[in-house]
C-alpha cells in the first residue's frame, strides 16, 4: 500500500497541508490539511508499507493512547484516503 500521487507535505503559519506534485498534481487538484499525525502516515505512505507497519510506528510514539484507539483512527484515515483515490492498495 502506497500513495496514488506522489504529495508534499508542508508547514504554513502552523498548519500543515499536502499537495500532489510533478505530474500527479494533474491527477489531484486539492489539497489535505493535516495535523501531525496525519502527516506523518502520509510520509509513510510515501514509500510501500502495510497498515501493521504504521499501526506499530505510531503505537511507538504515541504510547499514552491505546492501540485500539489508534487502530481505528488509522483505518478512518486510510479509509477516506482510499475513498478520494489516493491510495494504491
């Protein structure tokens, strides 16, 4: 599972959003507002991985919430990202 468009993600007056670049930015007009942990599975998605993988990274980092809670805030996310097409899976 990766990203169907190749994004940048980018910080302005403290928010921070991803766009498609290059050719991609053909293929998506828009732009996505994160926060940072949005971003951070974008980044990730950068390259090919598997859910498991992102679930375990952000467990790492986020310890003071559950894996569970994590675990659904995730598939939401891939979810409307599979949804809008932005996903190759």
């Amino acid at each position: 599972m990766k990203l169907a468009v190749e994004m940048a993600v980018m910080e302005l007056d403290d928010e921070i959003s991803a766009v498609a670049v290059g050719e991609d930015s053909a293929k998506f007009h828009g732009m996505l507002r994160l926060n940072e942990t949005a971003a951070e599975i974008i980044k990730m998605l950068a390259e090919d991985t598997t859910p498991e993988k992102i679930h375990k990274a952000l467990c790492e980092k986020y310890n003071d919430s559950t894996p569970d809670e994590i675990g659904k805030l995730l598939a939401d996310f891939l979810n409307q990202l599979n949804a809008e097409g932005l996903l190759k899976i």
